[in-house]
C-alpha cells in the first residue's frame, strides 16, 4: 500500500464509494420515477466502476508486474464505460424529450 500517499488511497476509496452510492441512487431514481433510462444509465455506470476497482487494486498490491493486465483492463473498461454512459446520456435525452412531446 505504499505506491500511493495516504491522502491519495482517501480520494481513490472515497471515489469508489462516492460511485456506489452514485449508481444505487440513480436505479432507485429510476425505480420511484418509472423511467427505464435512468436504471440504464445506472447499469452504464458499472463500467467505469469496475475500472476504479482495477486500479485501485493494482496500486493496493504494490503495482506489481503480475498484475500489469489489470492496466489494461482499466484503460478498456474505461473506454467501454465512456461509451456506455454516452449512450445512456442519448436514452435519457430521448426519454425526456419523448416525455415533452406527450405533454404538448
């Protein structure tokens, strides 16, 4: 645990938890609101998720090279992330432009 600064493994684990609470709030949003966009755009966020968690698990084992793949999958979860909340973003604008077309 001593490749990253104690203040550094605060921001890394309270941004995990910050993105759990995030993802649980917005499906229950999601829930309580009746709109299916705002559970897809929850499920998206679990890309990026599980690209926090590579990270700080390579840095919690000394940045090891046996666990140099876990670089790699961070970079493709995060591209793969990047790309899900994107499209998540579109359903949710669909959504609510959908939803104003019906009230007019």
């Amino acid at each position: 645990m001593h490749s990253l600064s104690i203040p550094t493994w605060i921001v890394h684990i309270s941004s995990v938890i910050e993105w759990i609470v995030a993802i649980w709030l917005i499906w229950r949003y999601g829930e309580i609101k009746g709109d299916r966009a705002w559970k897809w755009f929850a499920l998206a966020m679990l890309p990026a998720f599980v690209s926090a968690m590579c990270a700080c698990t390579w840095h919690f084992f000394e940045n090891i090279k046996s666990l140099e793949w876990l670089v790699t999958l961070q970079a493709a979860t995060t591209v793969l992330g990047n790309s899900t909340l994107c499209l998540a973003a579109w359903g949710l604008w669909r959504s609510s432009h959908s939803e104003k077309l019906e009230e007019n």
